[in-house]
C-alpha cells in the first residue's frame, strides 16, 4: 500500500527541484552581475545560497553590531563594497558625491519597506511618509505634512514643549528628594510619547503620571515586539496575536482621533493647532482626504518620533556621563544664557551653540538612521565600479561618520568640531559626510522636532538638577530599529541649588 505514495511524492519533487534549479540559475547569474565589486567572500556551498550570513551571525554572537561589521568592510575594501545576505546583493558607500547623488534620486525599494508597511500581512505603517514607496503619492503627502514641522510652527509648539517638560522635572524632583535611582529611558519615553500625543493630535495621554495607560503600553509592545523580531531568524513562524492586537488599538485611537477631528472641523467648532488640524487644511486645499493613509502617518510619527526622540537624549546623556568636561561646558552656557528661567522659548533654544554642537555629535556617533537603503533606477557607475539598474544600494551614515578620512580623531566626542566660523559661517564637516536624518527630498520630516524637544529637555534638567551616573554603567548598544543603549540609563539626581550655581556661573 505503501508504493501508492510514491508517484505522489514523485510528483511533489519534480517541481520542488525544478524551481530549486531555477532559483540556483538565477542566483548564479545575479552574483555575476556584482563579481567585479569587492566585498567578503561567501565560502563553499552554503556561501553560494546564504553568502555573508554566517559572518554577520558571528558578529553578532561575539557581541559586535552589524554597523561594527560593516566598518570593518569599508576599512578592508575602501568606499565601496557588496555583501550577499541569502538572494540579495547588497552594495554599501559612504563616497560623499555617491551619498549626495543616491539620496536625491534614488527611490526606495518596494521589497525592502513592504515588510515594515504590511508586517506578517498586517496594516502597520502602510502608506506612510516613512514607506511609501510610489513618488507621486509621496510627494503629495508630504507637501500637506511640511508644513505643520516646519522651523515657524516649531515656535506654535514650544508651550506644548515646554509644558510637558515641566512635568518632567516635577516628577523627577519628587524621585530626587526621595534618593531613587532613576531610569531615564523609561521617563523620557513617557514624556515624549505625551508631547507627541499633543502636539500632533491634541490628545492628552498622560504617560507621566500613568505609564500603564492602554495607547502607552501598546504602543511600547509594538516597539518591543518589532525589536525583538529583528534578533530572531525564526519570528516569521511564531504567533504574533499580541503585536496584531497592539497594532489593532493604536491603529482604531487614530482612526477615532482623525474621524472626530474632521467631524469638528465640518461643524466649525474649536480645534487645536495641532500637526493633524495643519495637515488635514492642506489636503483639504487639493486632495480627498484617505482615512486609512492619515491612520499610517498616525502611526508612524508616534513610532518613529517616539524612538529617534528617546535614543536621540539617551545618548545624549550617556555621552555626558562619560565626558565631565562637556558638561560642565554645556551647563555653562545654559546658567549664562537662560539662567533661571521657568519657561523656555525657541528664542531662548536658539542661543545655546555649544548645546547644539553637543546635539550635533551625539548625533554623528548615533545617527537617527544609522543605514538608509534605496535602490537604483538605472545603470551607474560608482567609483570605477559598474552596478546595473535595480541594484540594493545602502548609504552607512554610521560608518561615514566614524570614517577618519572625514572627521579627525572620529571615535571621540568632539562637539566643538560642528564649530561654525564667523567669517564662512561654515564648519569645517565635509558636505554630504555628515547625514544622521538621511538626506535629500526624503530626509526625516520631523528633524527639527527631535532636536527642539531635546534641547528643552537638556535644559530643564540641567537647570534643576546634577547627575549621578552609575560607576559601572552598561556601554553595550544593540542594533534594532535604531541603535539603542542594551540596558536602561540609570542614573540618581540630585537638586542644584539654582540661585548659587547661576551666580557662580556668572
């Protein structure tokens, strides 16, 4: 009875090694496409299929980050290199005319954004700003967006900044006086997960005084579930019924917060200046208005504001904890310039150079996005290198800003290199060398958001506070989403006495 399986095995095989065939033929042919560019070589036949995975694994099993591994690529094979991960080819440059060329006409891959748009066939991102990969669409989207981020409404938002801030010094003040040992990443994630709540969609979520509010928490486990699944090679078979109800209610409040939103538009009623009221204006001006595609851009600030904004400080103060001179220097400038103010403005932020130079470096070393792909959309050459038409092309800003070519002395912190002259009114940083929000008409729109909300965080705590760093802080950094500290920064605080600290400042 046995042998009657056998034809319908037989029958399952031929078309399993006929598409095997198929698969190997193409791959044979694709990697003759890149033979001529150099990059590490995949060994024997495993290398053939999977190429450069077993050394990425190793990498990470000695504990040192793909960008760490890429650095040493571009340090062997010079400005540009291939590296073959399973069927795909990827060809990585930090040459700055390159760079400056592939992020202004270079568009994204469809491949490559679809897994973060539609993970596990789920509706996370979408069409958003962040993966839409049609330009016309992009383009029309991101017309309506601009200008609610734009320098000017920076300025409409600085209440909302400086409110929010507030109650974090507050908080802090109260663990302070108590001798507590603080975890900066998870207060300042509660801050800003509030201020983008309400400087975007005029929704007060209150994650300072509840952390464990249901938008909080699920937005949290979505940050945590999507990490977690980029360490895991196996994550496409396991259940992912709690990211799929995370993603659910975060998508369904920005559906109800959109739906209410234009309800009170259309009845004239009272609405906040909020990102959301600027961007539905502008679409209304030229465009009908797609629920779904508002419900992605909702999503995705949250996620990726939520993430480059805490990373952007966590580093920040991370550096500060190592290098007691910067600051000193940048709670100098913050004593002369604001002093004891209660409530900081743009015109106050503005002031502060040297707090922007100590921004500006924690940014070159942890870039917002430490790697940018596109794809080509025709036959180039880089350098001397030919590279065809739909080739993956990714831009290392981790690596360029590590490169000694382009900056002196690149693993130090140096925040007086972003010096700008009086005369030029340049810095001496080599043009397109220099990218942490990528660049070109794709580079991040809320730029000035992070390093607004920053600053004014900066300085609140600096004004109130002095900081404590564990001798033995934790220096190891993951590499996720973004790059992240791999343990939370803990630190105690203990309060300045403002008045005396600003008169021996001055």
């Amino acid at each position: 009875m046995g042998f009657n399986y056998i034809p319908k095995f037989l029958a399952f095989l031929g078309p399993a090694f006929l598409y095997f065939g198929y698969f190997t033929f193409r791959l044979y042919f694709k990697k003759k496409h890149y033979k001529h560019i150099p990059g590490p070589q995949p060994i024997g036949i495993f290398g053939f299929y999977f190429g450069n995975l077993t050394e990425a694994i190793e990498n990470m099993n000695n504990k040192k980050m793909y960008p760490y591994y890429l650095q040493e690529c571009f340090k062997k094979y010079g400005p540009v290199f291939k590296i073959q991960l399973f069927n795909r080819i990827i060809v990585y440059s930090i040459d700055p005319e390159i760079v400056k060329y592939g992020l202004q006409n270079f568009p994204k891959s469809l491949e490559v954004y679809k897994n973060v748009a539609y993970p596990y066939n789920i509706r996370f991102l979408g069409e958003s700003l962040l993966t839409q990969t049609d330009h016309k669409k992009w383009k029309r989207d991101r017309n309506c967006f601009h200008e609610a981020f734009s320098f000017k409404y920076m300025k409409v938002y600085a209440d909302v900044f400086d409110e929010i801030s507030s109650k974090l010094i507050e908080r802090l003040r109260q663990q302070s006086l108590e001798n507590e040992k603080i975890d900066l990443t998870n207060e300042f994630s509660n801050t800003i997960l509030d201020i983008l709540g309400k400087v975007a969609f005029g929704m007060e979520l209150n994650s300072l005084k509840n952390s464990q509010n249901k938008f909080s928490k699920n937005i949290k486990n979505i940050l945590y579930r999507i990490n977690e699944s980029l360490k895991d090679p196996f994550d496409c078979f396991r259940c992912h019924s709690h990211f799929s109800k995370s993603i659910s209610f975060i998508r369904q409040a920005g559906r109800s917060e959109i739906l209410k939103r234009l309800e009170e538009i259309k009845n004239q009623d009272y609405v906040p200046h909020d990102i959301l009221s600027i961007a539905i204006a502008n679409y209304k001006k030229t465009y009908e208005i797609d629920i779904e595609i508002m419900i992605d851009n909702f999503v995705s600030f949250f996620i990726a504001g939520l993430e480059s904004t805490v990373n952007c400080l966590i580093f920040l103060f991370f550096e500060l904890s190592k290098y007691p001179g910067v600051l000193k220097k940048i709670r100098y400038e913050i004593d002369d310039k604001i002093g004891l103010k209660s409530k900081v403005t743009m015109e106050d932020l503005e002031q502060l150079e040297y707090t922007g130079y100590v921004l500006s470096e924690t940014l070159r070393l942890w870039p917002v996005v430490p790697s940018i792909n596109r794809i080509t959309n025709q036959d180039m050459k880089i350098n001397e290198y030919f590279i065809p038409k739909g080739t993956d092309i990714s831009f290392s800003s981790f690596c360029a800003h590590r490169n000694e070519k382009f900056f002196v002395n690149p693993n130090e912190f140096i925040p007086e290199r972003f010096k700008v002259d009086p005369i030029t009114l340049k810095n001496s940083i080599q043009s397109n060398a220099y990218f942490p929000f990528s660049q070109g008409p794709r580079n991040c729109i809320g730029q000035h958001f992070v390093k607004q909300i920053s600053k004014i965080i900066i300085v609140k705590i600096l004004q109130n506070f002095d900081l404590l760093f564990e001798e033995f802080q934790s220096s190891e950094v993951e590499y996720k989403l973004n790059l992240v500290l791999k343990n939370a920064l803990i630190c105690k605080l203990k309060l300045r006495n403002s008045e005396s600290n600003f008169l021996e400042s001055n």
